[in-house]
C-alpha cells in the first residue's frame, strides 16, 4: 500500500473511472493500489531511468498497466489526446529538488484539454510555498484546477505523511 495515495481513499473517490493515470511512478506503490481499486486502465510516468526500470519489471506481464519513461508534461501532452474516457489522476511527479522541483502547474495545464470528465489527486500539499517548493502557491493550484472544471469540489486528505496531505479535486 502506498503512502501517498491509500488504498481506502483511491476507491473512495473511484467512482466510475476506469482509467488511471499517475505522474511519479517511483516505487509503483500506486499503481499496485489502482491495480487493487479496479482500474481497467493504468498509464503511469517516471522520469528517473533506475527507477522507470525497477517499476516496469515490477508491472511487466500486466496489459493493463503502461510504464512510460518520461517527462510527466510531455506524456501527459502525448497520451492524452489517445484516452478517450473519464480519467483519474494522480500528480505526484517531482525530483528531489532542482530549481524546477514540481511540475504540478504544468501537468493540471496539460490536463486542462482532456474532453472527459476528470478528477485529480495531488500529493505532497505540505510541500507548496515552502522551500524548494515556492514557486508556485496554494492559490495557484486551486486557480489551475478551477479552469479544468469549476465544479470541483476540493478536498484535502491524510494519506500518511501529514495532515491534508492529498488533496483531491471532484464533482461530488
């Protein structure tokens, strides 16, 4: 189970998603739990070559499962426009810390064009506007996920590192 995105909470928000879609696979904790939830479909991204690898062998054999080495902004640019469904996602590309240490703005852009119905989940909220990680704001975020769908309703959830950790964006 992974820490950041909790079983009991990724079918929580479900709901009729069939598809899945992760940036920052890391160890693939994640896609074991999208696994576990039921999704028909899992696209998910890593960046870090060792770390791309060790997950695509972990998921290798599952047809359902698409390990894809990459940015997370150009996948999401290149597979995208392919998904023709609703589609969860959940953002949780970073490095651990050059002077770009989250694509987060740019991914809810890229996601901004989907034609289906979405809803996103977004690790590490601890981490904005601190550090590293102040290149973007609270306000900034909510601003980009308001111009996906203005109907989201957002939540914030504990997913084990802190309080509000993961937040969650959905139409009710």
């Amino acid at each position: 189970m992974s820490a950041s995105l909790p079983l009991e909470i990724l079918q929580k928000y479900k709901k009729d998603f069939s598809k899945f879609f992760e940036t920052g696979t890391s160890e693939g904790d994640s896609v074991q739990s999208a696994i576990d939830a039921g999704f028909g479909e899992i696209f998910t991204v890593e960046f870090d070559s060792e770390t791309y690898r060790r997950a695509f062998a972990r998921f290798n054999g599952k047809p359902n499962v698409h390990c894809y080495k990459s940015d997370s902004v150009e996948a999401l640019t290149a597979v995208l426009p392919h998904i023709e469904a609703p589609i969860l996602f959940f953002l949780d590309a970073h490095a651990d810390c050059g002077a770009k240490c989250s694509p987060m703005l740019q991914e809810l852009n890229a996601i901004k064009g989907h034609k289906y119905p979405v809803s996103i989940m977004i690790d590490d909220m601890r981490l904005i506007g601190h550090g590293k990680w102040n290149q973007f704001t609270l306000t900034q975020v909510l601003d980009s996920l308001y111009q996906i769908n203005p109907s989201f309703e957002i939540v914030f959830e504990e997913n084990g590192h802190a309080p509000g950790d993961l937040l969650v964006a959905h139409v009710p």
